[in-house]
C-alpha cells in the first residue's frame, strides 16, 4: 500500500492566469483548408520534416508552414 503520510495537507495552489491559446493559434485561417497529400522516399520525408522543424519549430504545422513558404517564393518567381 503506498504510504500517504508524507502528504501535505491543506488546500491545492490557486490557479494561475495564462493566455487563451486557442485564440492566438496563427496557423488558424478564416478559409477551410483542404489535405494535400504526395509520396516521396523516405529520405525527402525526412530532409523536409528536419527542415520545416529547423525553420518553423519542431511543432504541429511547420511542415504545412514550410510548404505555403515554398508556393508564395515559387509564385511571386513566376511572376
């Protein structure tokens, strides 16, 4: 049985105040978007995650962030 008398007794620490974060998401956009999916070796797939995590943070999104990146730097050499 665990021992519970090195316990503290007494009330929990009051919570503390943070910012909501689910407003100030900026991956969120006003448009739906939409999956794109391709297959590459293995080796591009890891290249591009370590590249997206090195520019953009090793978090949810940088590989979507990296590839909108690439088509506005593609689109504004087309023109």
């Amino acid at each position: 049985m665990a021992n519970t008398s090195i316990l503290k007794k007494g009330a929990p620490p009051p919570r503390e105040k943070t910012t909501n974060v689910i407003e100030a998401d900026p991956r969120k956009s006003e448009a739906k978007n939409k999956p794109l999916q391709v297959m590459v070796p293995p080796e591009v797939f890891d290249a591009f995650s370590a590249r997206a995590g090195e520019t953009f943070g090793y978090s949810k999104g940088s590989k979507s962030q990296l590839f909108m990146a690439m088509w506005e730097a593609y689109n504004s050499m087309k023109r």
